[in-house]
C-alpha cells in the first residue's frame, strides 16, 4: 500500500487543498506583521506621549528651561496633533486589519513617522537656532531610531523606505545646523548602518514567521504535541517511545481498485481528497488524529502522544460518525474496525527519514477487524475491550468470532 499524508479538512481536489494551506499560511504572516506594527504604535504613541510634556514644559517656562522669552505655539500644536494620530494608529491596530490593508498601511506609517520626524527636526531649528550643534546627536539618535524600526516590519519594502526617509531627514537636519562635511559623513553612515541592521532583522523575523508557517503547514501532518516538540525541542522526539492507552480506527473502502479503474486518475485522486479529508476532519472535530492513510485506508488513534479522557467512547462517536457521513459522499461502502489496548507511541525510522507513528497488536487487532466487516456483512466492528471501556455506548453483540492470525475468539459488537 502506498502511504499517504492526511488531509486537514475536507476537499474537493490538489487545488483547493492547495488554496487552504496557502490561506493558513497567510493568515501567520498577517497575524505576525499586524502584532509588530501594533507594537511599535504602542512605543510611537508612549514616546510622542513623553515629548508632548516636554514641549508642554518648555512652551510654559522657556526662560528657565531654554533661556528664551517665548517659544513658538506651534511646537506644542504640532506635538498634540502627533500625539493623536499615534493614538488614532493604535485604535485602527487595535481592531484588526486584513493582510491587503496592514500592507498599505506599513507603506503610510513611515511616511507618518518621518514627517513627525522632519516637524521635530524643524521645530527643534526654529527654538534652538543653527548655533546649537550638540542637539545633532539627538536628530542622529531619532533618524536611527526611525530607521531601525522596519526591521520589525515583513516587508522588506517597507523597511528599505524607513531606512530611506530617515537618511533624507538626517541630511535635512545636517543642512539646517551647518554640520561640517566630515561629520555629516560620519553620522550619516551611522544612520545608513543602522537602517541596514533594520532590514537585516527584517530578514531575521521573516526567517521567524516562515518557522511559524512550517508550524502551520506540519499540524496538517502530525499531532500538535509533535509538532510542538518539533519546533521547541526537536531533540524530544528521539526520546524513547512512551507507552500509551489508546483506541485504534482503521478504515478501508470495499472495491475501490475497480471504482477507480473506470475513472480518470484525477477524478480518483480528487475523490479520495475529498473522502479523507471528511474521515480527517471527524477524527479531529472527536479528539484523535490520522497517523495515515493507506491508500483508501485510514488509521487514526485516540490518546497518543496526548492522552484523551475517554478515548474508547470519542473513537466509536467518530466512527459511527464516518459510517454515516460517507454514505453521503461515497457510492461505495466502507469497513471501519474499533479496538482499544496498550500501543507504543515514537518516531520510527532513521535519522534521514522519520515517521512519528504508533505500533502494538492493539493497531493489528483494529485492522483485522476491519477486514472481518467484510464476512459479517457489517459496517462497523468493535471489539469488546473498547465496548467495556465506551461508558455505555449503543452497542449490540454479534457473539464471539476468531479473528485471522488469532488463536483465542473476542466478543464483537456493533452500532444499534
């Protein structure tokens, strides 16, 4: 049999599965983007905050913290209409945006925060004058820090237009407060340096987001509790395999090689994505997982790698579940087996290939269950571990049968 990869949810064909992954995809990326814009809004806001006091302070005692007799009204104006557009940026933040609608807005925020840039530069030449130069190393220190910060942006767009803005109002400001040539040139590779250090972390937290995609795209293939290993501590997956209560469900479909002989190998292949993605999404909505699917088979646990309170009752809810739904979708009948038991839940495999699965006779006995579906005429088999074990569960005995490659006869049951 050839071992196939389970589908998250149900679908019609390649492309749509296609289309889903890439949406929750996507959807990492915006949720990453949207929580680095929201965050610098909240220093934007909290910085601009703190310079409104200042220039509050200075608008009302000029002569004991400049010197002067007056300050110009329009530094505090300016500084208030900062400080509400920052506060506006917070709340559109705060509500969320679509991934279409965060990109045109990390192309205005830096085209924001380098005119509030040019209005501090400008308003600090108007108080100070030209014959203060040591306020240069705070226009120095503001340009770096405007270009700095679209490293946190995903855009490398964005972040190369910071980093350009900020260069453009470094040089502005060197030209208002006659800065010599020499250190003009010095302050200004210092500016450059810092913005390409923002785009360099640019490319770092798009390494980081691309990390979380992969964490997306793997959840479609194995447990979250392995996935999570995976990304935390890879090293955990090559502890030794734990033991684990679980119950097994293996399915198959009767006569499926000569269905799908009179169909093209697309059709085939969009109806199998459509059938396992309907079996993958019942075992998740119960609490288990596909280890694989086998073909038209499927194999899904419940209760490993993480234990399931009640495994024995959620595996039989989702197994009559699928005897029911499939019929819906499916002109063909399907075999499902039901067993309950002790199995060993690890990596198999070598370092080169590894496949996390799980391995016992509990997983034989659930598929010669299956097979015997076949003999008795019934859809759904389960055995009298998981019977004794599913708190009640509407089942009927059909007596004890032997099973293949069994000495000893198990009492089976089946849906009412």
């Amino acid at each position: 049999m050839t071992f196939q990869s389970p589908s998250g949810a149900p679908l019609v064909n390649a492309s749509s599965r296609q289309v889903t992954l890439q949406a929750a995809l996507n959807q990492v990326v915006s949720q990453e983007a949207h929580r680095n814009e929201l965050l610098l809004a909240y220093v934007r806001a909290g910085v601009l905050f703190i310079s409104l006091l200042l220039d509050v302070a200075v608008f009302l005692f000029p002569q004991a913290l400049l010197g002067k007799d007056a300050v110009p009204p329009t530094v505090v104006i300016i500084s208030i209409c900062a400080n509400l557009f920052a506060l506006g940026l917070v709340a559109i933040l705060r509500q969320g945006l679509s991934m279409e609608a965060l990109q045109r807005w990390q192309v205005v925020i830096p085209i924001f925060d380098n005119l509030l840039l040019w209005a501090f530069i400008t308003n600090i030449w108007r108080v100070m004058g030209a014959t203060q130069p040591l306020i240069v190393t705070n226009v120095v220190a503001f340009c770096s820090l405007v270009a700095v910060s679209g490293g946190l942006r995903l855009s490398r767009r964005a972040a190369l237009l910071t980093s350009l803005l900020a260069l453009v109002n470094f040089g502005y400001g060197a030209l208002l407060f006659e800065l010599n040539l020499a250190l003009a040139l010095f302050a200004g590779i210092t500016v450059f340096g810092t913005g390409f250090l923002g785009m360099r972390i640019a490319v770092i937290v798009r390494r980081h987001v691309k990390n979380e995609s992969g964490r997306v795209l793997m959840a479609q293939f194995l447990p979250k509790a392995v996935v999570e290993a995976a990304f935390e501590s890879p090293l955990d997956l090559l502890q030794q395999p734990q033991k684990r209560s679980v119950t097994i469900v293996v399915t198959d479909l009767r006569e499926f090689t000569r269905f799908a002989e009179a169909l093209e190998p697309q059709a085939a292949l969009d109806f199998l994505n459509r059938y396992q993605g309907l079996l993958a999404t019942i075992v998740e909505r119960h609490g288990g997982w596909v280890d694989k699917f086998m073909g038209d088979g499927m194999l899904a646990v419940f209760g490993a790698p993480d234990p399931l309170e009640n495994h024995a009752r959620s595996a039989l809810t989702a197994a009559a579940a699928m005897v029911r739904e499939v019929r819906q979708i499916s002109p063909l009948a399907m075999g499902v087996g039901v067993h309950s038991g002790p199995v060993v839940a690890g990596c198999l495999g070598t370092v080169g290939r590894l496949e996390f699965t799980v391995i016992g006779d509990t997983v034989n006995v659930a598929a010669r269950l299956e097979a015997l579906t076949k003999t008795l005429g019934c859809p759904l088999l389960v055995s009298e571990t998981t019977q004794k074990q599913a708190d009640s569960f509407p089942l009927r005995s059909l007596g004890r049968h032997t099973l293949r490659g069994r000495a000893q006869t198990l009492e089976l049951f089946t849906t009412t």
